[in-house]
C-alpha cells in the first residue's frame, strides 16, 4: 500500500519533535508547551542571599561602635588629666593660704610686740628711778596712757560700766545690790572688760541693781 506524501510529512514531523524533545531532557530544558512547576524549579532561598549584605552591615556597626569607644576612652583620659590639674592646683592653692594666714598672723604680732617694747622700756626706767614718788606716780601714769594708747590703735577700747543697763554680751553679773535705780543698771565695775572692734575680748565684772521701791521713794524725799 502506498504511503501518502502527507503522512509521510506528519511522521517526520512526529519523529522529529520526539528527537528534539529527548536533547532538551538531556540538556535540562523543558520541552515548549509544558509548564514549569515548583518541583522542577525551586524557589531561591532569599535569607542566603542578602547574608552578605547583613554581614557587612555589621562589620560597618561595629567599626562605628569602636570608633566610639575609643573617642570616649580619650576624652575620658583628658577629663581626668584635668581633674587631676584642678587637683594639684586647689591643693597648692590651700597650701599656699594656710602659709599666707600664718604669716599674717606672725606678722601682726611683730607689729603688735615692736608697739609694746617702748612699754617695757619705760617701766624699766620707772622701776629703776630713784626719784620723788610723786614724779615716779606722773611717769607710771604716762606709761600706763602709753599702753592704752597702743590698744585703741589696734581697735580694743574698754566697755561703758557704771551707769549702762546690764547687757549679757558685754556684761557679767557678779553681785546685785538693792537700789534706787532702776532694775538691772550698773552700779560698780569690779573687772574693766574690753572690745576688740565689735567683738568681746573679756566682759566687764559688775555689780547691778536690784530696785527696791523703798530706797526709791526715800531718795526722792531727800
């Protein structure tokens, strides 16, 4: 029976899509018209891919991060070197003030003692006169003026007694005393107190009044 060139054509065609479609399954493509399917193509696993990325990211971070620390480690070390400058110059600072107070201190009571020396001399002098007493009673009299003199150029002068009402800050109570004056007035000095500026070097030993109405009443009648 003879074969008809028609389908002589359809079984070369045959043939050769069957041999076309064998090379594509040894070369690993997939034959026209067939659909690619999950199983035969796996999807790509994205967290491999962007590893890289991520890792440098962290190497970028931690290069910031050290670069950090290692700007606090210095201004850290500068703090410190300045605190240890403010240091040692407080340190030399108080020593030096406690040296300039001590010398101050020496220094007012040279002044103070080369002011008293004349003193002295003069009662030398007075213990060593032979002469009348009324002349040795003048000459004791201008030392002791001399000596409250060098006082009251230092700022101590004595506190007002007799007569003042009695003050606890420059007063001290020894005696009270009936009298016509009013309560608490000072009525004798038994021991001079003295001032130094506004302060109380020593307070004045009184005696103070203690009103009685009778001895008032009869030294109105006198």
């Amino acid at each position: 029976m003879a074969i008809k060139e028609e389908d002589r054509t359809k079984v070369g065609q045959e043939n050769t899509e069957q041999q076309t479609g064998e090379n594509k399954e040894l070369t690993g493509e997939q034959p026209q018209g067939e659909a690619t399917t999950p199983e035969a193509c796996p999807p790509e696993d994205a967290p491999e891919a962007g590893k890289p990325e991520e890792e440098a990211k962290e190497q970028v971070d931690l290069g910031v991060l050290m670069a950090e620390l290692e700007k606090a480690k210095k201004e850290k070390e500068e703090y410190l070197q300045t605190y240890l400058r403010l240091r040692a110059d407080f340190d030399n600072f108080r020593r030096r003030s406690r040296e300039e107070l001590a010398q101050a201190v020496r220094q007012g009571k040279e002044e103070l003692l080369q002011e008293l020396l004349p003193v002295l001399d003069n009662w030398e002098r007075a213990l060593g006169s032979t002469g009348e007493l009324e002349n040795w009673r003048k000459g004791v009299e201008m030392i002791f003026e001399q000596f409250k003199a060098i006082l009251a150029n230092e700022g101590v002068s004595p506190i007002p007694t007799v007569g003042e009402p009695f003050d606890p800050r420059f007063h001290e109570a020894v005696l009270r005393e009936p009298s016509a004056e009013p309560e608490n007035t000072i009525l004798e000095e038994l021991s001079k107190g003295y001032l130094f500026g506004e302060k109380t070097l020593r307070p004045s030993k009184v005696k103070v009044a203690a009103y009685d109405p009778d001895l008032a009443s009869g030294k109105e009648k006198e």
